[in-house]
C-alpha cells in the first residue's frame, strides 16, 4: 500500500514528504496525490476523496500485484490498509516537519526495538529450557 501511495503521490521516498494540501482546493485527477496533513480521512472530506482515487487505482491495477490474493482486493481491505498507512505518513510528516516530535518518535522506535529484542530472548531461552532432557 505504501509503494502504491508514493507512487500516486510521485514521490521516490517519504522521507520527504510534500507540504500539506490546502482543503477545498480543488485537485486534478491528472495531478499527483496531496493530503491535507493536519487532518484524518474522517475529517477532511478531502483526504477521503484521496483515499478513494488510491482504493480504485489500487483495484484497477491489481495485476501489478501477482503475488497478492484477489480477496484482498476488496474494497472494505484496502481502505483499512490505506488508513493504516496514511496515519504512518501523518506521522512522518509531522516528524518532518517539527524536531521534537522526529525526537520523540525516535524514541518510541528505539523503545519498541529493544523490546522486541527483549522478548525474542526470552523466548529463545524458554524454547532451550523446554527441549533440553
């Protein structure tokens, strides 16, 4: 979905983001994806109109994607995939844009990294006490 959304978007990377649009500007099919970053998809009729061009891009270019099963390819899946997706890329933009939210997320990431290796341990550790004899 996030290959799919910066490819719509025409950007290579979403490290950097494009600033935000402005709502009730209209915007051209011909012209690439914008979102109104302050705002989620229930809040900004405009971000919805975005998530459905995406859904239907999607949709209609499903043979680019062989190796994905056709039930996930419904509509209700792929606008749960794009929300999923377009909260990641507020995020981001908002990191983009201010230091100390790039400082906080940071953190979190660091967080939840040592964590998982944390809980990877454990279960390592548990599974050769359960095979030992």
């Amino acid at each position: 979905m996030r290959i799919h959304v910066r490819k719509l978007m025409d950007i290579v990377s979403d490290k950097c983001l494009p600033d935000s649009h402005v709502e009730g500007t209209p915007l051209l099919t011909s012209e690439p994806i914008r979102f109104v970053w302050d705002k989620t998809t229930k809040q900004s009729i405009h971000n919805l109109k975005m998530r459905d061009r995406v859904v239907e891009d999607i949709q209609e270019n499903r043979l680019l994607y062989k190796n994905v099963p056709q039930k996930e390819f419904t509509k209700r899946t792929l606008e749960h995939a794009f929300d999923q997706c377009f909260t990641t890329l507020r995020q981001k933009y908002k990191a983009q844009k201010d230091e100390r939210i790039a400082i906080v997320m940071q953190r979190k990431e660091d967080d939840k990294a040592r964590k998982s290796r944390h809980t990877s341990r454990r279960k390592f550790v548990r599974f050769c006490f359960i095979t030992l004899p």
